[in-house]
C-alpha cells in the first residue's frame, strides 16, 4: 500500500541550511524504509524500499539548521511476493507509472535531545503532498572505518494513513494506519 512509502518517505533537496552544513548523499546500499500494515486482523505484512537517492544538509554545530531530500522510484517497492508488488502497482492502489517518484523534503527540524530531533517535511506519495513528521535519531557520525571519510547514520520512525493519499482500498478492513521506519547512512560529498 502505497502510504507506507514513504515517508518514507523519505528525503531529496533540502531547504536552507546554514554555511556550516556540510552536504552528505546516501549510501545506497545501507539506506531502507521499511513499512507495514495489518492484513484483516491476521497478520502483519512488511514491505520495503532500498537503494534510493538522497542528500543531507548536515550541521553537526547546529542541527536544526540541517536538511534533507529523498526520492525513490514507486516501483523500487518490495513486498516479497510478485503477485502483491503487481496489486500494489495496479490502480487499485498506485496505478503507478515507470516515472512515478516518492519524495520526501524537509521543512523543519526541531532538535529534542543530545541525539533526537523531530524533521518535518513535505511528503509526496501517489501524486499527494501532506506534510510528515519523522521522529529522528543521530546513531552516530564520525569517519567511516573503511572508506575513511566522514559518514553518519540516522534512524527515524512516522506512521502515515495510506487514506490520506488515495490508497485507502480495503480500509478498514485491511489497516489505514502504517508504520514506517527508515534507516540510512550517509557519507560525506566529495567536493
């Protein structure tokens, strides 16, 4: 179902940031969204995104003025199963096109802790924006062990009502609500 994605959403160009931000662009490999919703009270089904694109704005100084962008194609989505990723592609949910994207940009970010903050941003997801807020942690930055540069890692989490975006199909029945939670690494641009 498409309102899980994204939140995933989750992030491509960036407002504003400070002179101190420092551009950052995801590690692909490293970087996941994971959703899920529950089927008719008798399971819980997960679906994911990987490999997607994305920068980050990152003042360590000053993380409230970071930002962040994300964008991955809808049909990046994985669900495990062949029969499900078709259903979900078809118009009872996306109708998705090849070119169909999932977009995420930040609009604000409130720091709540030594490591947390609150990023609210304009999520788009079957051609609908709402604004999101994703409750974000800073795992760790420093330099990477192996590639020798400076990276960061974060882990966020938002629940998104797939309704709201026009992929209610099957509401109540199957679950509105969906639980998203994202985990990325990213490393610091080269000049």
């Amino acid at each position: 179902m498409k309102s899980f994605v994204l939140a995933a959403g989750l992030m491509a160009a960036a407002t504003i940031a400070s002179a101190d931000a420092e551009k950052y662009v995801l590690d692909a490999s490293h970087s996941q969204i994971v959703f899920s919703y529950n089927h008719l009270g008798y399971s819980t089904t997960y679906g994911m995104f990987s490999g997607f694109e994305g920068e980050i704005m990152f003042d360590q100084e000053d993380p409230a003025a970071s930002s962040v962008s994300v964008s991955m194609p809808v049909k990046s989505m994985i669900t495990g199963w062949e029969e499900r990723f078709g259903h979900f592609m078809s118009p009872d949910f996306f109708g998705a096109t090849d070119d169909e994207m999932v977009t995420f940009v930040s609009t604000s970010i409130e720091v709540t802790g030594e490591n947390t903050a609150l990023i609210t941003g304009d999520l788009t997801l079957n051609e609908v924006t709402k604004s999101v807020v994703l409750d974000a942690k800073l795992n760790q930055a420093g330099d990477h062990p192996m590639a020798g540069k400076p990276w960061a890692g974060f882990d966020a989490t938002t629940t998104l009502v797939r309704s709201e975006y026009n992929l209610g199909q099957f509401a109540p029945f199957v679950g509105d609500e969906v639980p998203v939670t994202i985990s990325i690494e990213a490393m610091k641009a080269d000049s």
